[in-house]
C-alpha cells in the first residue's frame, strides 16, 4: 500500500471515528452535549434514553409510525432499538407492532381490516377474492371487497342483494325515526325557565328541573 492510500485509509477511518465520537456524545433531540444518558441507536446516531423513550409514547398516542426513526437521518428504528427504549414490555409490544405496520404499508399488496379504529391488516397474495379473519378485531370480510359476506356469494351478488335490500332499509330506518320522535314528544319537555330539555321517567306530575331547579307541572 502506498503512502498516498494509507493517508486516504486513515483520514477515512478518523472521519468516522469523529462522526461516531460526535453523535454518541451529543443528544440528536433535545441537543445536549453531552447527553446525560446516551443511547447509540443501531444507524450510530445518539439520543438521551429519556428523549427516546418521550418519541415512543407520542409516535404510540399519535399512531404515527413515520416518528418512529432516527431525529437526525430518519432512518427507521430497529426492534433491537425499542426492545432497550422502551420502559415496560407492553410498550416495547406496541412500538413492534406499529413498526412493522409501517413496514407492511410499504408492500403494494397491503390491505388495512375495514372495522374502524383497528389496525389489523394483511398481505393480499393471491389477489382473489377469499375471506380474511382479522387477528386484531376478529372481524371477518371479503379480501377483494372488504365486505362482510359469505365465500360462496361473488362481490358483486352481494353488491345486487344489498341494493335490492336498500329499500327496506330504509323504510325501517323510517320507522325507527318515527317511534324515536313520538317518544321523545311523550316523555320529554323543555324547563319553561331555561329551556333545558328534562325526561319524565315516572313518579307524579310535579317537576323540578335539575339545571335551573325551577319548579313547574308536567301537564301545564
């Protein structure tokens, strides 16, 4: 090796040192130097454990998977990563989950369970229409539809039965709508003081309501 390449060869090395040196010694959030309680994360960036464990919690509250990297190269954080940053087990169980639902999201092929609020998901690899049950909410549906509906009925049978059943859908929402609103007129009524709507639940006629405790006659 000429003395040229060996020059090379170490400046490279001590500009990698240095790089490490600077980033396990300085917090890549709050930004102090040196970090009270350093953690090296597996891209070599440095962070306070207590700053780390703070990205945890919000990237868990806020369900956002993208906070879940590195604040100064934002590359990913690795399981390895969490099993240290994160406090407890279930936290530690969480942040997995939503790591790897941020890598799943990644493949073309991904299709989110359509219950709402679940974060359940699957690979569609056959790209035919099968019946996938949810691991997370345990609801079933169609892979191709996301609808609720029998193997052997296609997409679009249930799509003409369901309109064909619209109509009295519709008509027993009518119905529901008008035993609602008659209820409503037989066992509610406004405070004639403040107009706070009070509900007659039996006993006598003789009202107080229980806002302004103004005092007054069901009937009148």
């Amino acid at each position: 090796m000429t003395t040229f390449k060996k020059t090379l060869t170490f400046t490279a090395l001590f500009i990698t040192i240095f790089n490490h040196s600077l980033s396990a010694s300085e917090c890549s959030i709050c930004l102090q130097n040196p970090s009270p309680n350093p953690y090296v994360l597996a891209c070599t960036h440095a962070s306070c454990i207590t700053c780390l464990e703070n990205l945890v919690t919000f990237s868990l509250k806020e369900k956002r998977a993208l906070s879940l990297e590195c604040p100064r190269c934002e590359n990913p954080l690795t399981e390895q990563d969490l099993k240290i940053i994160c406090p407890d087990h279930e936290t530690q169980q969480r942040a997995i989950a939503l790591l790897k639902l941020a890598h799943a999201r990644k493949d073309p092929r991904f299709k989110p369970c359509p219950t709402s609020d679940c974060s359940g998901y699957f690979i569609d690899e056959f790209g035919v229409g099968r019946i996938i049950n949810c691991g997370s909410c345990k609801h079933s549906y169609c892979s191709s539809c996301s609808k609720n509906h029998k193997q052997n009925i296609s997409c679009e049978k249930f799509k003409q039965l369901s309109q064909m059943q619209e109509p009295q859908k519709e008509k027993q929402r009518s119905l529901d709508d008008q035993m609602t609103q008659k209820w409503t007129q037989a066992n509610t009524k406004e405070c004639p003081k403040c107009k706070t709507i009070i509900e007659k639940n039996g006993g006598c006629k003789k009202m107080t309501c229980y806002d302004c405790r103004y005092v007054f006659h069901w009937d009148s």
